[in-house]
C-alpha cells in the first residue's frame, strides 16, 4: 500500500534481482511483503513455499545447499501484529530456518536504546522466534530503521533480525 492507501500494483524491477511475492486470494488479501533474491544466487534454486506459510504479511523461502533444505523468513507485522499472532496460531514447525527478519512494528528497548519501555509484543517475537531456534542478531552499528517526516514523533528501530 501507498502512503495514501492505495495498492500498489506493481513492484520497482531491476534485472540483477527477481521478485517474489504471493498472489492475492481476492481485493482484500494483497500482499505487504515483496522479497527480491539476487539473480547470482539462483543456483540455490529459492521457492516461494505458500504450502508452509501463506498469509499476506509473510514470505517464507526455501533453498537448496549441499543437498539440504533451509528457510527464510520475511515478516511485516502490522500494529495489531497479525503476522506474529498469525505463526503463533497457526503453530508451525520449521526447521533449519537460517533468518526471519523484517519489519516487526514493535519498539522495545531491548533493541532501541532511544526508546524508554518494554512492549509485551516482543515476548510474542521471541517465543516465535525461540519456537525456529533463531536468536535475536544485534547490530554491530545500532541506528534506526524508521524515520519519521515530522518533529512529533522520534526515529525508531523497527526493522529486526533473528539468526
């Protein structure tokens, strides 16, 4: 969606990257995450897995390396952290996921030293991602991900990492 609300019909293409996302079920149901694979590593023979995951707000990859399957995950998690109540719910069993990371739209000052609170949202992201064995990465250069157009509101770390 548009900052004004409206969908977005296409996304920007460039030739040295391929871009995956779902197919909307119907006008309602359109995607929020796009993912782009560099087209060197094609090699790696990525999937698009819908049978696995297939809600609006989540991609999940897999590939094949040495003759074994491993996972990505890319997550937009709206205000309402649908997507997190999403895999909670739904109580998935992945293995071998080697990262799930994106927009989690939870501040926390576990991760943004700038911000004050705990949000009980990030006990949801870390039971998920404790449910993938993955760990939280902190960056080696914490900087925000989000920023904001106007003097209100400060800058934030939204966008995170589990490994």
């Amino acid at each position: 969606m548009s900052k004004e609300g409206k969908v977005i019909i296409r996304a920007p293409n460039h030739p040295n990257w391929i871009t995956f996302s779902r197919n909307p079920s119907n006008d309602n149901d359109y995607p929020w995450v796009i993912s782009y694979i560099n087209i060197h590593l094609l090699n790696f023979c990525f999937f698009l897995q819908k049978d696995i995951l297939n809600y609006r707000n989540i991609s999940c990859f897999s590939f094949f390396n040495n003759r074994e399957v491993f996972f990505l995950i890319n997550i937009y998690s709206d205000s309402n952290q649908s997507a997190l109540k999403y895999l909670k719910d739904t109580g998935v069993n992945i293995y071998n996921i080697l990262i799930m990371t994106r927009d989690f739209n939870i501040r926390d000052s576990d991760w943004d030293s700038e911000y004050l609170f705990y949000s009980v949202h990030s006990d949801l992201l870390f039971d998920i991602a404790d449910s993938f064995n993955l760990s939280f990465s902190h960056p080696t250069h914490p900087v925000p991900t989000r920023y904001l157009d106007n003097g209100k509101n400060s800058n934030s770390v939204i966008d995170l990492m589990f490994l």
